[in-house]
C-alpha cells in the first residue's frame, strides 16, 4: 500500500535522518513530501512561533521539499493548512531523530512534539528517534536501520490501526551496533527523572547542564533501547490510555515485522 507523508524532524531538513528516511520510504513506494525545520530546532516540543510570519522556501534543486524558518509543530501545521491542504496526508512520520527520545525527554522533543502536533489535528504520526551520542554528527548509514524498521512498520498496518487515536507511536532504534539483534518490544516511559538538569554559571550566561539519573526500570522505553532493544511506546495526547490501546502495542510488537 502506497502512503501519502508527510516527513518532517526537528534537526532540520538536510539532516541525515530525515535524507535516510526520505530515500527508504520512497523506494518502498511511498510518496513522500518533506515540510521541515530550515535548522536545529531540538528541544522545541510543541512551540509554535507565534507574534510573526513564517518564512518557507522550496531549496532549490529539492524535489518535494519545503523548509520552514520555524519550529516542527510550525512545519507540521504548515504542511498540513498549505501543503496537503487539498487533503490530509495518510501519515506524519517525525525523524529520524539523532538521539534516543524515551521517558521523559518526550516532553522537550521537536521530535515527538511534531508528532503530537500532527495527532492533535487527527492524522495518525509516528515519532522516530535513533540512539546516537549527543553532539555528534551522525551519517546516513547510522540510519540503516531505523529506515527499514519505519518501513517495515508503515507496511504492517493501514495508519489508522497502526496508531490509535489520540496518541502518538513513539519509535526508539537503539544504536547501530545492535543491528543485527534488535527486537521490537512494547515498552512504557519511564517514569524517573531523566537526570539532574539545570543551568549553570555566574551570569549574565548560563549553560545547560545535565548529568544522568538514575538506572531505568526494566521494561521501560529506556531500559529496552539500552539493552539494545527496539522500543515501541504510546504517547497520549488527549484523554487516557486504555486496555485496547495498550493492546495495540503489545499486537505490534508481537507481529511478524520483518525488517532486516
């Protein structure tokens, strides 16, 4: 089954994650439109650039692409009122992120935030998000992975059964070297603080901080992505979860999602 995407990501556009997911849903067939941050725009949530007009051009060169000066959730209205405005995508794929986005940094994620933005408008969204270390820069092949594993999961069910209403399917590829090993496990968030987190300095500056917390719960988003695990999640964006929901996921994970 062919889809109509809409791609988008928080690390802009021309990042690697979102090139290796352009290439592998549109070789498996997928027509893929790419509304994008025009930059970095981590750590934006679900913030939208209110008070000012949003800038959007086409690259030059770039077929199907339209690069927003804003922030996700801006890119995702965007392509959803101007874009698709005909008629709404089949699905918003936000990623691939690079750097695991599990328990509570789903609440600072540009990626997740996307995603949940696309949901709050009614149309299904899955948030995809690779564990690569921070503050480096990561290559298409680091997303080998995380593209079939999207591809294989947009292949197992028609987007209204793969994502329930309401939610977000929150996707976690752990980091490359567990290729070759990795499950798909149904996970809850993990509920501990995701460390100590602050800034720091004497002013009128201040950085960020962040130093870890503590050992995740097993069974967590966290703990399955470190134990070299693909985590499957659900993040409510209205109401609350419920048996059949939750039953979803276990479905998912169960499946026989061949993606290597």
């Amino acid at each position: 089954m062919s889809l109509r995407i809409l791609l988008t990501n928080d690390d802009g556009w021309q990042a690697p994650g979102i090139v290796a997911l352009a290439e592998g849903l549109r070789a498996a067939g997928h027509a893929v439109t790419v509304v994008a941050p025009s930059g970095n725009q981590s750590g934006a949530s679900a913030r939208l650039s209110a008070g000012r007009d949003l800038t959007v051009t086409r690259p030059d060169g770039e077929i199907d692409v339209w690069s927003v000066e804003g922030s996700p959730a801006d890119s995702v209205i965007f392509g959803l009122s101007q874009v698709f405005a005909d008629a709404a995508p089949d699905i918003v794929v936000s990623g691939a992120n690079a750097g695991a986005n599990a328990g509570q940094a789903v609440h600072f994620s540009g990626t997740v935030g996307a995603a949940v933005t696309a949901a709050s408008f009614g149309v299904p969204a899955v948030a995809v998000s690779t564990d690569l270390p921070w503050a480096t820069e990561p290559a298409i092949a680091q997303f080998d992975a995380t593209t079939r594993i999207v591809v294989a999961l947009l292949g197992s069910a028609a987007p209204r059964d793969l994502v329930a209403d309401g939610t977000v399917l929150n996707v976690n590829v752990p980091a490359p070297e567990h290729d070759a090993t990795a499950r798909l496990v149904a996970t809850t968030p993990d509920r501990f603080p995701m460390g100590r987190i602050g800034y720091t300095g004497d002013g009128p500056d201040y950085a960020l901080t962040f130093e870890p917390g503590p050992e995740p719960l097993p069974g967590t988003d966290v703990a399955t992505i470190r134990g070299g695990d693909v985590s499957l999640s659900i993040v409510p964006v209205s109401g609350h979860l419920d048996a059949e929901v939750a039953g979803r996921l276990e479905r998912l994970a169960d499946a026989d999602i061949t993606w290597r």
